[in-house]
C-alpha cells in the first residue's frame, strides 16, 4: 500500500525478492498541471509493469475494495506512504502483521509530513521506522530504526529521496524477523510523541518576522512540493534556494539588502538571507543571476519590499 515515488523502490525490492503480491492499494489517479492531465500514482505505474492486481478505493473504509482485500486474508501488509487511514478490521485480517515504513524516528513526527518537519525545525538527523500498525496513527510498536544525518544542502526531495532507500533496505532487512517472530517489538515513548500533520496554505508563506535560518529551513522543507513562497511588492514570489548570509543588517526586516552581484534580504534579528534561486510570478524558475539582469535589477536598495 502506497503511493507517491517514495515507496516505488520499496515495491520494487519486494517483487525482486520474490516476495507474492497479492494486490497493490494506492490512491486514485489525479488530474495535475495546468492542462489537467490524468495522471497514475508511482506506485499504479510500478504494478502495471509487473501486471499486478491495483485498487485504488476513493476512501477505503467501508468500500467495496475493503471487503476484497480483507477476503485475501494476506501474510502481510507492507505500507509505505499510502495516504489513507487502514480500518482496524483490515489490519486485523492479516496472518502475520500489518507493517508500515515511516519517514521518521518515531515517537517524534507521527503524522503525513515528517521529512518536511525534520528540515523545518532544524533537525540534524532524521531517519525510518519499521512499525507496526495499530488504530491510532503512527502509534504502533517499532520493530526496527535507522537514522541518517540531515546535511545542510538537503531538501525534502532528496531527503524523501534518500530514506526511501534506507526504508527499502531496512524493511527488507526487517520482514524475515517479522514473519518468524523473533524480532522483538519496542512500544513508543508517548511522553516524547511529536506531531507533523500536513503542511497548510498559510505554511507556505515566508514572513519577515522569521529570521534567515528560519525562512532557508522553510524553503528547503517545501522544496520540490508546494515551495515557499514571499510577498515581494504585493505578488507572490517563490523562492526554491537561499542561504543565510554571512553579515548582518540594521534594516528593518523584509528590506533589500543588496542588489548587485546578489540578492539579500533582511529578516528578523538583523539576519540576512541570500536568494539564489526564484520563480517571480507568472514565470519561470530562474537563478538569481538572471532574476538580477531583468526585473530585480530596478529594486532600491535600502527600502522594504517583501510585505
């Protein structure tokens, strides 16, 4: 059970290792872009190739589609990234154990956007957990984590990127202990519990009273999906790269630093940040050096442009 790219290779490794799919549930098919093409999930698309059974219920509590998968009275439920609650009764037609691959060390960051919470709050590690799944979300006894350093230039796109790898192999590792029971389970530390549910429009938004630290962490953790996004004169401005700068300003946050061979804003706390990549609206996705030969090039230094 998945969806996104995320749990592609996870997919893949199981047919590889010759482990018996007996259906492959995913979201429905969307509509995306401005032509509103109808597009498969990942996961859709890996099945088909293998000519595997797909479902891909609107709401899989008490559809149709529940009631054939419970009737497959499977091994195993093997989730990653799927999207949808599992009803208990689902969970408790499994032989074995309904086990999910979350992009987390668990207790902290249950919920549908953990890798984005890791960047977003400064976190140095993050890393996977292979747990298992009970009622309450993200709840269940681990069978097995493993962490990786969080590195300054990482995205949420390469940090999905990167654990989906590590869940892959530590899943794989995992599975054999959990089908002969001799990997013991560790139940969570609910005093440790963090939450991270998906991110909201109003998350999107850059504000000045964030400092630079705060604004990079905001935009690396919404890099590739939505993105981040200023108010610069009154229009929506995403910006998909920065750094912070090395200096500080006295001017008052949202002012233009500079202009020249850069583009620098002021934040909170006489902080600087340094754009490097930028996508004005209506436009392109550019680099700053091309953003600062047309239209950044006429912004005055000195006086407050981001809103």
């Amino acid at each position: 059970m998945g969806t996104p790219n995320f749990a592609v290779p996870i997919l893949e490794e199981l047919i590889k290792q010759n482990y018996k799919i007996k259906a492959v549930v995913t979201q429905p098919d969307k509509k995306v872009g401005r032509k509103q093409v109808l597009q498969e999930t990942p996961v859709k698309k890996v099945a088909l190739a293998h000519k595997l059974p797909v479902y891909q219920p609107v709401r899989l509590s008490r559809s149709e589609e529940l009631d054939e998968l419970i009737n497959l009275h499977a091994d195993l439920i093997v989730t990653a990234a799927y999207g949808q609650f599992l009803p208990t009764k689902f969970l408790n037609s499994v032989k074995i154990a309904a086990v999910n691959v979350h992009g987390s060390l668990l207790p902290k960051y249950r919920g549908g956007a953990p890798i984005q919470y890791s960047l977003l709050n400064g976190d140095a590690r993050t890393g996977i957990t292979i747990m298992e799944m009970v009622k309450e979300m993200d709840a269940g006894d681990i069978y097995a984590q493993k962490a990786i350093d969080i590195l300054p230039e990482d995205t949420s796109g390469t940090l999905f990127e990167k654990l989906s790898l590590l869940g892959r192999d530590l899943l794989l590792e995992t599975l054999p202990g959990i089908i002969n029971k001799t990997i013991k389970k560790q139940a969570q530390d609910e005093s440790k519990v963090v939450f991270s549910p998906n991110i909201s429009k109003e998350q999107e938004r850059i504000t000045i009273d964030m400092t630079a630290n705060e604004a990079n962490n905001l935009i690396r953790a919404l890099n590739p999906d939505p993105g981040a996004y200023l108010e610069l004169a009154g229009k929506r401005f995403k910006v998909w790269k920065a750094e912070v700068a090395e200096d500080s300003t006295s001017l008052e946050p949202g002012s233009l630093v500079a202009n020249d061979h850069r583009l620098a804003i002021s934040f909170a706390q006489n902080t600087v940040l340094n754009l490097l990549e930028v996508q004005p609206a209506g436009k392109k996705r550019m680099d700053i050096k091309n953003f600062l030969n047309g239209q950044g090039g006429k912004l005055v230094p000195g006086e407050k442009i981001v809103d």
